[in-house]
C-alpha cells in the first residue's frame, strides 16, 4: 500500500520535523545498536495470527506499518511531539487516573514501552506486563527498560485475545491504541479486559479526544491513520458501557486528548476501589533521566 502525500504531515510537517526537530544520527545510532532480526526473532510469538486490519494499513503513514523496524524506530521521536503540549505531562494523566492499589498490571497496545515504563516506575510492586503485535516495536520497549532497570514483561500478542486467565489482573491500561484499530476490535478488546480483570479491576484508556476530533476534523489528517475518523465518530463510554464497566468517566485532557476509566462491578460493590492513593510518582520533568521516550 502507497503512503498518502496529502496528510498534512507529509506536505507541510515531514520536512520541518525531519530536518530540525528530530535528532537523524541519534536515530541510526540506535537502529545500528540492535541486531534486529536476531531481537525481534526472540521476541516473536510463533503462534500469532496478525489480525487484518493490522497488516492492511499504513499507520503513523509509514509503508508496511508497525510490522517494519523504521516504525519502531522513529515512533518516539514522532510522538513526543505529537501528543502535545508535552508527552509527558499528557501520558501521566493516565497514570493519575489509576484509582487501584496494582499488583498486576496489563497495558495493551504497549508499543515501545513509554506508558509501560512510567506505570512501572509509579508503582514499581506491581507485576507489569506489555503487549503489542509488533516484534519490532517490543525490541525497543526491552532495550528501554534495560536501560532504565526496570523489570518488566514483554508478550507478542494480540489484545483481543490474550490467553490469560479470567480476573488475572486488578489494573489494564491502554495508551493510544483505539484510534488505530476498527471500532468493533476495539470493543472486542473492552469485552476482553472486562474477562481479564478482577472484581473491582479498573481500565484506563489515554488517547485522541473524540469530541475534539469529531468537531475539528483537520486534526485527523494530520498523520495517515486509516481508523481514526471512524474512532472520532464513537464514544468510548459508551462502548465501556455496553462492555459491562460501571462508574464509567472520561476527562478532558489538555483538548486534544482524553482520559477514559471504569470499574469492574460487582451489583454496587466496589472493593478494591481506593478513593485516594499515594502513588510516590517520581519526577517526570523534562530534565529527569525517568523520562520514557525516546529511545535513543
């Protein structure tokens, strides 16, 4: 499949970003650290069927997808800018929104590990697990928490079928996923977590604001993104809803982005649900070598 040239991406930013704002020899130093072929192998779930809407698409308008090593390579360096303001500030909004005491935690769609590493670091007792369908994308999720000595899982498989047990986790996390995947996979994923966690379990979900981006259409022909004007015609609470979840909400995050989260109920019984938490975060200011991302 040929890459669009009509995103405003490709006509007015590529050449501002690749020439000024992102750092091209950091880039292939990093690329040029890792034996890719041998990492990914390693990595790569044998038994995995890639579904097709995952191999049909260019995402991030890159040719082939997330399934291409320069994907996994230049993913952080684009999104740091854009998830704006600041990637950092707008990713902790998920992890303020945690209402539960984890012990274990899954983040679904956790591509190269920047939400999967500040989880980790927040509540660094926990048992944290990633998943993501691409190898590549899980080479530099790993290289990212050895160098930042975190101990964390990584699984090659697909979220709307993950092989865990029923209530296996009491906190499953989902960082931009929904606006790249159909509609329908990403309430097949919510039926899939709701199995997933315990009684009193919560779901987090950050991504694009559907409102925002429902109102403002440009905004989704920024990047080639084949599923995301059909994610900014729906309603995340109301596939929450229709998965199960109660006390469902979503927050306003900085007008570009949004924070969704829900409860597993049990009748109107709540017991894991803690109102306030101490989550000792630590400094994610840009200065701090805690930040996640980029990789290089």
């Amino acid at each position: 499949m040929a890459v669009r040239k009509d995103t405003i991406y490709q006509k007015f930013l590529s050449p501002l970003v690749n020439n000024f704002l992102i750092d091209q020899e950091a880039m292939r130093r990093f690329r040029s650290s890792i034996d890719w072929e041998a990492q990914s192998d390693r990595l790569t779930n044998p038994t995995l069927v890639y579904p097709e809407y995952y191999t049909s698409g260019n995402f991030h308008g890159i040719e082939g997808g997330y399934l291409t090593i320069g994907a996994a390579v230049t993913y952080d360096a684009i999104t740091q800018y854009a998830l704006s303001p600041n990637e950092t500030w707008v990713r902790k909004a998920l992890v303020d929104a945690i209402q539960v005491r984890p012990r274990r935690i899954l983040d679904l769609g956790c591509g190269t590990g920047s939400m999967t590493l500040m989880l980790k670091q927040a509540f660094p007792q926990a048992e944290i697990i990633g998943i993501d369908l691409s190898p590549y994308m899980l080479v530099c999720a790993e290289a990212k928490a050895k160098t930042a000595g975190l101990n964390i899982q990584w699984r090659h498989d697909n979220a709307e079928k993950t092989g865990f047990p029923d209530a296996s986790f009491d906190l499953v996390t989902i960082a931009l996923l929904f606006h790249e995947t159909p509609p329908q996979i990403s309430r097949g994923i919510l039926q899939e977590i709701f199995r997933l966690l315990i009684v009193g379990g919560q779901v987090v979900i950050l991504d694009g604001n559907q409102k925002t981006w429902r109102q403002t259409e440009w905004l989704t022909e920024i990047f080639e993104e084949p599923y995301i004007k059909s994610y900014a015609k729906g309603n995340i609470d109301a596939w929450l809803g229709a998965a199960g979840f109660g006390k469902v909400e979503t927050e306003d995050i900085w007008w570009l982005h949004q924070v969704s989260s829900a409860v597993k109920p049990l009748l109107d019984r709540y017991s894991e649900i803690i109102p306030e938490v101490n989550h000792n975060l630590p400094n994610w200011d840009n200065d701090s070598g805690h930040y996640p991302a980029p990789a290089y």
